[in-house]
C-alpha cells in the first residue's frame, strides 16, 4: 500500500495541530492526508504518485565507502 510518506504530494507542516499536508488536495490534517480522503470520500487517494529518490550529484548510492 503507498503512504503519503512517499508521494510526492505530501509535506510536514511543523505545525503542531495539523503536522501533515498534501499540496495535491490543498489541506492539512492531524491524520495522514490519504486517511483523510479515505474517511471524506470513502476512496482511497486518486493523486498518490511516488517521490523520486533524492540524489546527490557525484555520489553512487549503491557504493558504501
């Protein structure tokens, strides 16, 4: 199952009542933006799509030293 934690839609407010936003459907919430959706519209969430890996340029990632 994809959370908000890995889309790409999903942001920390550092709000301490509301801690989670989602730029997708405009709001933030005290739940994780999809079970939000889920209670209001009783669907999962229609805009999940998964955040690319953030890279560092010149790093190989797959390399430990």
């Amino acid at each position: 199952m994809a959370t908000c934690h890995h889309c790409r839609y999903y942001y920390v407010t550092w709000e301490k009542e509301t801690p989670h936003g989602c730029k997708a459907y405009g709001f933030k919430s005290a739940l994780l933006p999809y079970l939000e959706v889920k209670l209001s519209v009783r669907e999962g969430c229609m805009a999940f799509e998964k955040k690319e890996k953030f890279k560092i340029p010149g790093k190989d990632h797959l390399d430990p030293s």
